[in-house]
C-alpha cells in the first residue's frame, strides 16, 4: 500500500536531516532536504554513536566508511594545574572503538552521510525556510531564495536554534532551557600536536579540550565555561563572545590564552550557549521536530549524534507504518523516543556541572578519577568509562525494526 503525505519537506542536513531522508526514501516518501549553510559540514566536536544507532547505519550502507573514518585516539591525557599529565590508554578497552561505540568527528560524520543521501534526495543548500502556511491537504512554504512550494509534511531538523520550532510553536526561548555555561569550537593549525592524543584541562568552571591534528596539521580546541550571564540571541556580537572567553580565561596558562586570543585568526570559529530544549510534544499539526531541534540534550553531553540518529530512524520507521498518517505516526514517534530523551535531558546537566564544578576539591575528586582509570585493570576501566553509554544502551534496547512498504 503506498503511503499518503510522501512530498516531505527536512530543514537541515547535520546528522538527523539525511538519515532521516535516506530513511523515508526507502519507504516510499519523497524527502527534500533545505539547509541554510551552502554546504555541508561545519565544524564540531566528536560524536560518539552507542549501540542501535551503530546498527542504523549499518542498515544504511555506510558503517564502514564511518569505522574508517573514526578517531585515532589512543590515549586521553589529563593536565593538572601544573602541566603534570595523567595518561589514560583507551587503545587497552576499545581503542577509541568497538562494535558498539564508534567515536568520529562531527564533519567527517556529516559529510558521509550527505554522500549516502545526495543520489536520492533533493537538496536545496543555501537556502532556509522564510514562512510555514499550513492547510488542510499540507503545507505551503516560502524560502529565503527558492521559489515557494507545496509539501505534505515538514520537519525540522535544525539544531538547536531551529527555525522549524520557531515557526511552528513560536520564539525559542520558550523552550530552550539555558545550563549556565557556554562552549567555543576552535579549528586551527598546530603541526604539534600529536595524530592520536587527546587532553583535557580542567580548573573552577571551564575546561579545555585539545583533539588530535589530522594529516593536515589542522587540529580543534574545545572549550566550556560556566557564566551566569542568559544568552540573548545566543551571543552572536563578536565582542560579547570575546568578552565572556577573556572573563572566563583571564588566568589560564599561556597556550590555552594564545588559541583563545586569536580566535579571529582561526580556521573557523563556534560560539554559543550550552542549552537543552524541552517541549511537552514535538509535533503541531503536519510539522514536527527530530534530533536537537526538539531535544537538545546540551552541548556538553556526548549522545546527541545517537539520539539523532534514533529519532530519525524512529520518525521515518513511524511514519510508513502509519502508511504517511502523520497524526498517528508523529505520536508513536514520540511514545517511542519520550522515555530515553526524558533520561538523558535529566543525566545532561549533572554531568556538565561535575566537570565544570568549581572549589578545589570538585577537581582533586576529578583528578582521582583519571588517577583510578590510568591504574585499574582493563575490566573496571571500562565499566568506569561505559557507565553513561551503557544506561543509554539500556533505555534504547534493540533497535526497532520497520517493513519497507515500497522498494525505492
């Protein structure tokens, strides 16, 4: 039986956006894809993809270009106050890796995916929503350049900031929940760094991520700080973001404030907020939301690339079952994803703050941590560093498997 609604309208093409697509292509749908950034693949930090998400993409024809595209991390060294290091080797539990965990960089990610979509789904880059009108029969949409068209349904998969929920349930800061903290996203040159080691520097309310260089000796530095100050419009003046980092860094060590100092110089620069999104549904009327657009863990907790992926997959699997009926398939969409968004969204900032804890004893308690992981055996270790993956696991089981209804 075909299904109904097939012209569907994604705004975004991060991580939710294609596999969603590719997930509604193969039931018979007709997805477009509009983002506003005129390519894909803007700079992030890693995403770790746990357990039924590995197996989404499996199901999609590009596990083995993410397992070869994977981080090289081998050891994670944590810098004390004093530049001492404590080594963790990551390579004796799963070297970055295993058959359920697969760590890549946020672009690398994005950037396969987009290939997997691309000979199917329309895209329309450059470009983003303007106005949403809907009607009895579907929705009429007005871009920034393209021509207005028609589609059936919509849905936004536009991070954070989406334009989707802005339109269809109003301004973002009624659902945006701000944690009190910001993060900068720095890509740079430093031929210096080493291909295979990560550091962390932790002091009273901000910490430093240094991730490897690549092959052409271009490397991110990622840092998160605690501020009271409430985002408006996310910050975006230049000079209100360099005044937070310098606030926030006005004592920090000389290579930290260097990378910092010369943001302006970077390769390609992130500001914002680390906020989550909360809302009672993810859907009005033929629209709804996937991935952060609608459930925003917050910046600084690493399972939003699985939950994107599961919404998506999710979403997609809901809808053909529906047979494109979107009342019914947006509602078990949201039976189906609730508990797991509702746990993690609760596990988000308790896991910021007991990173970013202020006081000397939040970071010696800090310290003993990596002290316990270099020294335990390999058993223990990876019990202490898949606790939060596993609970993931746990709430996820196995991945819901949908029929195909229509070969594509």
């Amino acid at each position: 039986m075909a299904p109904t609604n097939t012209d569907i309208l994604i705004s975004g093409a991060g991580i939710a956006g294609p596999v969603l697509a590719c997930m509604l292509r193969r039931h018979g749908f007709n997805p477009t894809v509009v983002d506003r950034m005129p390519a894909p693949g803007v700079p992030g930090v890693e995403a770790d993809i746990y357990g039924p998400a590995v197996d989404v993409l499996h199901d999609l024809g590009v596990l083995g270009s993410v397992w070869q595209a994977r981080t090289a991390i081998k050891t994670i060294s944590h810098l004390g106050p004093k530049g001492r290091a404590i080594d963790v080797d990551i390579t004796a539990i799963t070297g970055g890796s295993s058959d359920r965990h697969i760590e890549i960089m946020r672009d690398d990610l994005v950037e396969i995916l987009h290939r997997r979509s691309t000979p199917d789904v329309e895209h329309l880059f450059d470009d983003s929503i303007q106005h949403l009108e809907e009607h009895s029969d579907g929705v009429h949409v007005t871009f920034d350049r393209s021509d207005p068209r028609e589609f059936h349904l919509v849905i936004g998969a536009d991070g954070l900031h989406s334009k989707v929920r802005e339109l269809a349930f109003g301004a973002s800061a009624r659902h945006e929940r701000h944690l009190g903290a910001y993060q900068c996203v720095i890509r740079h040159l430093d031929e210096s760094r080493a291909v295979d080691r990560l550091s962390m520097q932790h002091s009273p309310g901000r910490s430093v991520i240094g991730y490897p260089r690549d092959d052409s000796g271009r490397a991110l530095t990622v840092a998160v700080f605690l501020a009271d100050e409430q985002p408006e419009s996310d910050l975006r003046d230049p000079a209100d973001q360099r005044r937070l980092i310098h606030a926030a860094f006005a004592d920090a060590d000389e290579e930290t404030a260097k990378v910092l100092d010369h943001r302006a110089g970077a390769e390609a620069f992130r500001f914002g907020a680390v906020s989550q999104v909360r809302m009672d549904t993810w859907s009005r009327g033929r629209t709804t939301l996937v991935g952060d657009a609608g459930y925003a863990t917050g910046g600084a907790v690493s399972c939003g690339a699985t939950l994107a992926i599961m919404g998506a997959h999710v979403l997609a699997g809901e809808l053909a079952a529906a047979d494109g009926d979107h009342r019914l398939g947006f509602a078990r969409y949201e039976q189906e994803m609730r508990d797991v968004v509702g746990r993690w969204q609760e596990i988000g900032p308790a896991l910021l703050h007991s990173q970013l804890g202020p006081g000397r004893f939040g970071r010696w308690v800090l310290r003993q941590r990596f002290r316990l992981l270099a020294l335990a055996p390999t058993g223990l270790r990876s019990r202490l560093l898949t606790a939060a993956p596993t609970e993931l696991l746990r709430l996820f089981g196995q991945v819901k498997e949908y029929a195909v209804r229509i070969s594509t």
